[in-house]
C-alpha cells in the first residue's frame, strides 16, 4: 500500500526554520515562519488567554461533545468581532474550524458542493496553502495580479485589469488586512473599485483574515471585510484567532457563509455542519471556548485589546525602525514601503540568489520569495539587517 506513495513537495517554510535551528552563529535572525515573536523572540502566551484558560479549568465541568458547528456563543462572538452587524445576523451561517486553515479548506469544500465548476481566483503573490489546498481538491484556479515588484505596493491597475476576466459564478479569494506574504494593501477606494468590479463580474468574494489587530487596530482591520460582506448576497469569511489571540496550536478558526436571506442560512449552515461531520466531526474546542470568553468579559476583552494594541504598535516601530535606517544607509527612500506595510509581514522584493546570500553570508533566515517576518526583528537586529541588505546590494 504505502509503496505507491509518491513524496509530498516539501514544505519550505519548515524546511528554513530547521536550517535556522542547525546555523551556528550567535548573530542569526529568524525572519521566517509566520508566527509573532516578542523583543526577546518568544511567542507569549496572552494574558487574557491565560486568564481565561484558569477560569475554564476551574470551571468547566464537562469535556462533552459540543454541536458539530461548534459552540453558537463562539460564532455570535466571532461574527460580531469580524463582521460588527455589516450584515444582519440571520444571514450569517458560521461553523468552528481547526484554525484558519480549516476554515478555508470548508469554504473551498462548501463552494465545491455549490459550484464544482467555478475557478477560485487568488492574489498572486499569496500565502502558499491556499494554491495548495486548491490544487490538492482539484478545484479550477487562476491568478490575479496584485504586487508591484517596482514599488512594492499593489499593482491596483493590474488586478482590475484581471478582475475583469473573473466569469459569473466564480470566487475572488481576497486577504481581509495586513496581506500575506507581501504587506501590501488595497486603500479604501481600491477596495470599493475592486468590490464594484466582482461584482459587474457576477463573482462571489471569499475573504481571508488572519490578522485582525496587527495592522492598523482591530476595528480598522475588519473595515475591509464589513465592506465586501455589505455589498454581495453571498460571500465566504474564514477568520482566524491563531495570530490576534496567540493560540496557534489550539485551531481556533471559524468559517462564515453569507446568504441572501434565512433560508438561505439555513441551507448553508446544514451543509456547512455536514462537512464539518465528514472532515473531523466535531471543531476543537478549548481555543475556541477561551476566546469566547474573552471577548464576552469586558475586563478580559480590555486587556485583550490592550496587549493587542501593544504587539501592533510594538511591529509599527520596527518597520518604521527598519525604513529609517535603510533611509539612512542607501540615502533613498527606496526602503519606505517598509513603513507603509501592514502586519507582520513585508516583501523585500529581491531575488532568490540575494535571499541565499542574507542567509549565507550574515545568517539572515527569510523566505525564498523575500517574505520578512517583522516580529523577527528587535532593536539590535535592525541595523545588522539593514546592513546587510545594503551590503548585499538589494
Ligand atoms: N490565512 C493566512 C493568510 C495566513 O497567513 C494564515 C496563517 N499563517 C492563515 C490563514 C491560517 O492560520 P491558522 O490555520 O494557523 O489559523
């Protein structure tokens, strides 16, 4: 049986992380997976998260089996922190997923059920699972373009040049905020173009958020996806708690599907229950429980948004950090567009060979396609970086 197994592509992001572990040298910087990292590289645990957790041992007094869309309080919760009454609630079907990731594999799944046929769009550059998971269900996909490799902004007349190409029935699959890999974001009036021009297409938007609270504040980072579900009869969400709460490995994630009316809802909501059954039964649990508590105790929710607000502005001063002393070194404002960026990640946008050679010769750890992490930067990180792009003639 396993004999006919063929290797799976490998994934590169874990593959750096392991050549990173094994680099010798004390002066190396992991600018790599995409997780945050306070000044002194740790991934904390949130305080209110904590808190939280000890109320639910102490509390808590069943490990039975919730409702295969998981616990309703974790989607009311969810849907008003994302979408904050954009659209009537009785439009909203949600499910809890394994994380972010499960949220779009149900998504994608939910459209295969609806739609076989329509062509998934997605941004090109975007986060590889999603052109992975795509491909591996087999769904048709194609590219818009989004990244202007000159400016490092987005190439806005190039997307809404492909936007128009988009037929009735597919899906748009955009980034809600601080878009991953390249930083790069849609001002209001680009998104209020690019919603008018999915919709002259008859194409329905499936938007993913991963990074609410890491760019420009939790209510701003949600304004993009309250205006694309606004303005459609039906559009997918899939959001996730891994970043803004710190809960990676407890898979908190939820899935929205939009409808036209109740009944709608309700069609949506069984499929989407449906597919939760056949994928892994019932969604995790413990993240998603944690997270609706904080969000529903106004004293948890504060510190939440306090600590939130400060890991967001903490990653603001390092770009800016990082732009001002590229300023300073190249004399060019050639490296501003790292302080324009939003979340955690940038583009550099340099070639492969330059990336190999940060790593090689000043043990500076990004990925191939010049992906910076910015939380993988601290004070006395920032001038051996910013010497070393101009020392490698980026
Ligand atoms: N979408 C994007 C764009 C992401 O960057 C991530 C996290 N890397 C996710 C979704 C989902 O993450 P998770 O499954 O860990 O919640």
């Amino acid at each position: 049986m396993f004999a006919h197994l063929s290797p799976q592509p490998k994934d590169k992001i874990l593959a750096l992380m392991a050549a990173y572990k094994e680099d010798p040298r004390d002066t190396k910087v992991d600018l790599g997976v995409g997780v945050y990292k306070d000044a002194s590289g740790n991934t904390p645990v949130m305080r209110a998260v904590k808190a939280a957790e000890r109320r639910l041992v102490d509390e808590q007094t069943s490990k039975a089996y919730v409702g295969l869309a998981g616990d309703p309080a974790f989607s009311d919760a969810m849907i008003d922190l994302v979408l904050d009454g954009a659209v009537a609630r009785e439009r909203v079907a949600a499910v809890a997923t394994p994380g972010g990731t499960g949220a779009i594999r149900q998504g994608l799944e939910l459209i295969k059920l609806a739609a076989p046929d329509a062509t998934v769009w997605i941004s090109n550059p975007t986060w590889p699972n999603h052109p992975s998971i795509i491909k591996y269900l087999d769904m048709p996909m194609a590219e818009y373009r989004y990244f202007d490799e000159a400016t490092r902004g987005v190439d806005f007349d190039g997307m809404l040049a492909d936007l128009k190409l988009v037929k009735a029935g597919d899906v748009v699959l955009l980034h809600g905020c601080c878009h991953n890999p390249t930083g790069a974001n849609l001002t209001a009036d680009q998104l209020q173009q690019a919603i008018s021009a999915i919709k002259d297409v008859g194409a329905m938007p499936f938007v993913d958020i991963a990074y609410q609270g890491f760019g420009d504040g939790l209510d701003a980072d949600g304004a993009a996806t309250r205006a694309i579900a606004a303005s459609f009869d039906n559009v997918l969400i899939a959001a996730s708690c891994s970043k803004n709460f710190g809960v990676y490995r407890e898979r908190t994630g939820i899935l929205m599907a939009i409808a036209r009316n109740q009944d709608e809802r309700d069609l949506a909501q069984q499929n989407l229950s449906y597919l939760n059954r056949q994928n892994y039964s019932f969604p995790p649990d413990h993240g998603a429980r944690v997270v609706t508590m904080i969000l529903t105790d106004p004293v948890l929710r504060a510190d939440w948004e306090a600590e939130l607000e400060d890991t967001r502005l903490g990653m603001l001063d390092l770009r800016q950090q990082l732009a001002s002393e590229l300023r300073r070194l190249s004399n060019s404002d050639r490296f501003d567009f790292l302080a324009t960026h939003r979340g955690m990640f940038s583009r550099l946008g340099t070639t492969p060979e330059k990336v190999e050679k940060l790593r090689a010769d000043h043990g500076i750890y990004m990925v191939g396609d010049s992906r910076m992490n910015i939380a993988g930067l601290n004070a006395d990180t920032i001038p051996v970086l910013a010497k070393a792009i101009i020392d490698s003639g980026i």
